[in-house]
C-alpha cells in the first residue's frame, strides 16, 4: 500500500472513529431548495417537504416542533449565523447563505445569532 493510500486510510478511519463521518454538512445554499425560502428565514425541509421557518435572532433555543428531525436547513439571512442544536447534545454553526444536510444526527433546536461568522 502506498503512502498516499495509507494516509487517506487512516484520515477516513480518524473520521468514522469520533464520528465525524455522520455530522452535518454545510454548502451553499441550492437553488432549488432556497427558492422555497425567501430572505430573512431560516427554512427547515423533511426532504423536499419545508417543515418550518424561522426569523428572529434569540439569545437561548427555540424548539422545532413539526421540523424536529428535519433533513436539510437553509438559512438565506445575509449576515447572521445559525446555531443548531442535536439530540446527541452536539451543535453545529451555519453560515449566511449555507444549507445544511444533517444525516444522522437529528435536529431538535435552533438559536439565530446576529453575529456575521461561526
């Protein structure tokens, strides 16, 4: 096995090992998602299903209710970060004009910050 082999190898087992592999994933924000989310709401989606969205900026969580477990959030504020808040205790920080995936992990708050970066 090669260098290069052995270290991708390790990086990956490094990754699933603390779990890594599972947490969120942030890009920007799809068109085809965000055309169901205008500015300045935070969208949550069950697939392709917008269960929720959200727009003041708070100082402690605010509870999903039906968007609990959503799959996706968009948050197409221009210059506030998104908290979001996991059943397994973890949280995870959305930029301005990013979508997240959550795969494994499940969703169950989410705080808005008027601060412009994670």
């Amino acid at each position: 096995m090669t260098i290069r082999k052995r270290l991708a190898f390790s990086v990956a087992a490094v990754a699933v090992g603390s779990g890594l592999a599972f947490a969120p994933l942030a890009s920007a924000a799809p068109q085809s998602v965000a055309a169901g989310c205008s500015y300045p709401y935070v969208c949550f989606y069950k697939g392709s299903t917008k269960t929720g969205q959200f727009k003041d900026v708070t100082s402690g969580w605010q509870g999903l209710g039906a968007s609990k477990g959503a799959t996706t959030m968009v948050n197409t504020r221009h210059d506030d970060i998104v908290y979001t808040h996991f059943t397994n205790g973890k949280t995870w920080c959305t930029r301005p004009g990013y979508t997240t995936t959550f795969n494994s992990w499940v969703v169950d708050k989410i705080r808005i910050s008027s601060a412009s970066s994670c």
